[in-house]
C-alpha cells in the first residue's frame, strides 16, 4: 500500500498542530512534517545570527533572498523525534516556545512575503518525496499546494477570531487581549498579502 501525504493549513491559532498530533493516533506509522517551524528555524536563526537582522527592516532586508540559501547557510536543519520534526540550528535543538514566540510569529509572516521561496519549495518537495518512501505524512504549513500539489488530502482548517485569540492567550501565557487581538490580525493580513504575490 501507498504511504499518503495529508496537507493541513489554516489561519493563526486555529488548532492545525493540535489535528496534527490527534491525527498521529489514528493514522499508522505516520509522522508530523512542521513546515512553518523550518520557516521559523531559518527567521529565528537569522535574527541571531553576526547580521542581527532588525524585525523592522526584516521585510527589506530579505527582499528577494533564497531563503533556502540562508537555511544552508545558517545550518538550519530539520530531524523526525518522537514522530515529529524539531529544528536544529548549527547543531543546536530550538525549542518550540522560541520557534512559536510573538517575535518569531510576526518575523515570519514578514519574511515569508518578502523572500525568494522557490528553492525552499524545492526542497520542501524533496524532503516530503523522501519521508513518504517510509511514512505516511502529516503535513503542516502554508503554501502546500505549491510545494506539493499531489497532496492526497488538503484541509483548511478556521476558527472565529475570538478563539484564535483565546488559543494564543494560552499559548503565550498572555492575558494581553487586545495585544494578541492586532498580533494576529497583523499576522492574518501578512499572510493574505503573500498568498496574493
């Protein structure tokens, strides 16, 4: 039997990791691919990185850069533990509470329109081809039918505002409401501008 490739998106704080991982329970030998966390690996590193590239010029800074090209440079690199993939960063394990902090959140949806994303897509093709011979996937992520239009199956998943908003007061640990609210609107028009580009 073929191993199966199912593609999840959806907008900020709509639940797709929590799918991702219920589904784990139900799908055999089956594996999660956290695509926006290798997006996140490579803003995260190179926020840290000698350039200490400024969140507010981030956007400019990457205008038309191979994101994939910074992702080797920075030895950005993506590994399956516990049926799931984490990032490392030249060796080094980034946690899921950096790769998910506001900073990181709001600097990807900056870079993900600026950025030149073919090479990255690429691989990101590769990487699925090659976990699919061992694996049936769970992907999460944005842009899936453009990294991998023979998705076996594609779900968008939504939520209103108000529980996107409660999901991410819990994930932050924030009782900013009003903060986290423009957080993920911000983040919501970011996301409409790239899928538009």
């Amino acid at each position: 039997m073929n191993n199966i490739v199912i593609g999840m998106e959806g907008l900020v704080g709509t639940g797709k990791t929590s799918i991702c991982r219920n589904l784990l329970d139900y799908i055999p030998n089956s594996i999660i691919l956290h695509g926006g966390n290798l997006y996140r690996g490579i803003v995260y590193a190179l926020m840290r990185s000698s350039e200490k590239i400024n969140l507010n010029n981030l956007k400019q800074s990457l205008k038309d850069i191979d994101i994939k090209d910074v992702m080797d440079q920075l030895k950005v690199n993506l590994k399956i533990e516990d049926r799931e993939s984490v990032i490392y960063v030249d060796g080094k394990k980034i946690d899921e509470e950096n790769l998910q902090s506001k900073e990181a959140s709001i600097a990807v949806s900056l870079a993900s329109g600026s950025a030149d994303n073919s090479h990255f897509y690429k691989f990101g093709e590769e990487l699925i081809n090659m976990f699919k011979d061992k694996f049936n996937l769970i992907v999460s992520g944005r842009d899936l039918m453009k990294i991998y239009p023979n998705l076996d199956y594609h779900f968008f998943v939504t939520a209103t505002l108000e529980e996107r908003i409660k999901r991410k007061m819990n994930q932050y640990g924030d009782s900013n409401y009003e903060e986290i609210k423009q957080n993920i609107m911000k983040r919501d028009e970011l996301q409409e501008k790239a899928r538009i580009l």
